[in-house]
C-alpha cells in the first residue's frame, strides 16, 4: 500500500503518528456535550475546551491536556468504537465505520485549512467554557449538520 494512502489501513494497523495525523482538526469532540439521562442522546453545545484553540481548532496544550483537563477523553484505536458521541464527520469515525475521508480532509486536500473553508470545523462558531457557566450550557445547544439542537425537558448530564 503507497504511504500516501496510509488512512486506508484499519485502524488498529496505524502506527501511533498516522493515528494522530487522522484528525482532521475540526474540533467538534473538544465541545462540551449533554447527555440527556432518559434517552441517552447526546446533545453539543457551541462551548470548547478551555484549551480548544477558537482559530486553529487544534488543543493548544496537546501533551499536557489530560493533566490540565481532567475529564479530556482520549480517541484512541481501542476505544473509537465505544464513543457513540463522535460527528457523523469526525475521520476516525468514518473509518472506524468503513468510510473513507472526506474530500474536505487536510490529507486528501493537501490543505489543512480546506476543514474550516468547507464549514466542517468549529472555527468561528464557538465560545470557551472560561466565559460560560454549568447553568447555561442547556442555552447552547447547536443545530450543527448531524446534531440535534432541540433537547425535551429531561434532565441532562455532561456527556
């Protein structure tokens, strides 16, 4: 197989650099999501990380985000399929389902800026949890392509 095309490989076949090299860097599992408690669906909000940065849409401490972040959940080989929560979008869903990247993606565009161009990233969209209290996350939710925006009156919990 061309190394070019290393995203073809079942996952569990990439080493850990092509694994990482996967995300297409649209920042959408670094928002704040709610699960409601009746029926298990997950809702997004339009509030990132505090370390999501709002124009790169790329941590902005990577190494140290799970020390800082404590509940910072991490995508890997053996847990992608587990995470119910990941975009329709997202690269390692769609190959984790058998889907090839999308046109949009940096590693079949040639262009990293290709992600926030076609309107798949968050760029633009988004406020950080540093100016947004608990009790207003239910106040941004987000309609976004493969999100439900509308939550009934059921009680919800950080997903």
């Amino acid at each position: 197989m061309a190394r070019a095309a290393f995203w073809k490989k079942p996952l569990a076949a990439l080493s850990d650099a092509e694994w990482e090299a996967l995300c297409d860097g649209c920042g959408k599992c670094c928002l704040t999501k709610l699960r409601c408690e009746e029926t298990d669906r997950v809702y997004f909000t339009d509030v990132g990380c505090k370390l999501l940065d709002k124009k790169t849409c790329r941590c902005g401490n990577y190494a140290e985000r799970t020390r800082l972040v404590p509940d910072c959940v991490v995508l890997t080989k053996e847990t992608i399929d587990q995470l119910d929560w990941l975009p329709h979008s997202c690269a390692y869903r769609r190959r984790a389902e058998g889907r090839d990247l999308a046109w949009w993606h940096p590693l079949i565009s040639g262009d990293p800026e290709t992600v926030h161009r076609a309107g798949i990233s968050v760029r633009g969209r988004i406020v950080s949890e540093t100016e947004v209290s608990e009790e207003e996350l239910e106040d941004r939710l987000v309609d976004w392509p493969d999100w439900p925006a509308r939550l009934s009156a059921h009680r919800r919990r950080r997903a």
